[in-house]
C-alpha cells in the first residue's frame, strides 16, 4: 500500500497552510450568546469529550473520508492494485504522484471548511458572518496560493514530489470543504437544539 502523503508534504501542511488560518482563529471574537450560558463548573477541563469528539469524530473523520476516498480514486483509475509498485522508474509513479498531491490538495481544501467550522462552538456560521473574520480570509488565500506554488510551480513540484492533476479531479475537491462544514453545521445545530430543549425542562423554563 503506498503512502498517501509524502513527509514533505505533510510539512508542508503542518507549517505552511495551517499557520495563517490557525493565528487568524485565534483572533476570533467570542461567538454571540456565549454570556448566556451558565459558566463551567469548577472541574470541568478545557478538553472535554464533546471537544474530542467533533474534532476527531466530525472535522477529522469527514475529512480523513474525503481524503482517502481521493487517494483511492485517484490510484485506481490509474489501474492501481494492492502490491503494485509505485516507486521511481515504476509505470505507475506518476499515477502515485497525483493520488499524493489529491491527498495534499484535499487536506487543504478540507482546512477551508475546518477553519470557517471552528470559528464558533456552537453558534452557526450565518450568526457570525462568513466575511467578519478578515483575518481568516487573508490565511485562506495564503494557503490556496501556497498550495498552488507546490503542485503547479515545476522547482517546487520537484521538491514535494507532486504532479498537476486532472482537471476533473481538481472539481472533485471542490465540493470538500462545503461537505465537512456542512456536517458540522449539523452537529452544532444538534447541540443549540440539546441545549434549548434542557432549558425548557428546567423548573420555571
């Protein structure tokens, strides 16, 4: 089984497209209705199992699919199969080099969506406004651009190993970041909902 992602592209992601994004949530004003909730109790950690799970479970678990399910596909209408070599020399390393750039390229058009998901814990994006962070707009360029230099720019496709995909997988990835923000838009919309229905069940609700 070939690696999805080469250690140079992981790199890649972790200190170049994060970085910008990441700074910019940080700056992100405290979402509305946060001084109506009671405060935390005393022993409540700053992780909690709700944190994990959406991190993990949603953000991440949608993601990791869409991801692999490009990979995947991408290797197997390259007529891929279990065992076939894939390394320098091999008929099918340019077809390797592509899944690995969808790989790269989905994880961050997945960050897209992650980072305008992350903006809010529980508040839906149209409380806040997808234009009210200009912060995080600017770190969604950067690291559209920078994603472009390593996959399209020939020095740098040298270097991380790349290959320009098709332009019909290029469409593909163009659906990932609505999916996993949407997904999660669901989630939080499920927790309001929780949250409401266990107000008006309290006495005096």
């Amino acid at each position: 089984m070939p690696l999805p992602l080469t250690v140079l592209q992981l790199l890649a992601i972790d200190l170049g497209t994060e970085t910008l994004p990441a700074i910019a949530l940080g700056r992100e004003p405290a979402e509305p209705g946060l001084m109506n909730r009671p405060p935390r109790r005393r022993s409540e950690g700053v992780i909690q199992g709700a944190m994990l799970a959406r991190a993990w479970g949603v953000l991440g678990g949608v993601s990791a699919a869409l991801v692999l399910g490009a990979f995947f596909g991408t290797l197997l209408l390259g007529r891929w199969h279990p065992g076939a070599a894939t390394g320098p020399g091999s008929a099918l390393h340019h077809t390797w080099q592509q899944a690995t750039t969808m790989t790269f390229l989905g994880i961050v058009v997945c960050q897209i969506g992650t980072a305008f998901a992350a903006r809010t814990h529980t508040a839906s994006l149209r409380a806040i406004g997808v234009t009210s962070n200009r912060l995080l707009l600017w770190g969604i360029a950067f690291e559209i651009v920078f994603a472009a230099v390593i996959v399209l720019v020939p020095p740098f496709r040298a270097v991380f190993g790349t290959a320009p995909p098709e332009p019909a997988q290029l469409v593909l990835l163009v659906p990932f970041p609505f999916v996993v923000w949407g997904v999660d838009e669901m989630w939080r919309w499920r927790r309001r909902r929780a949250r409401t229905r266990s107000r008006t069940t309290l006495p005096g609700g």
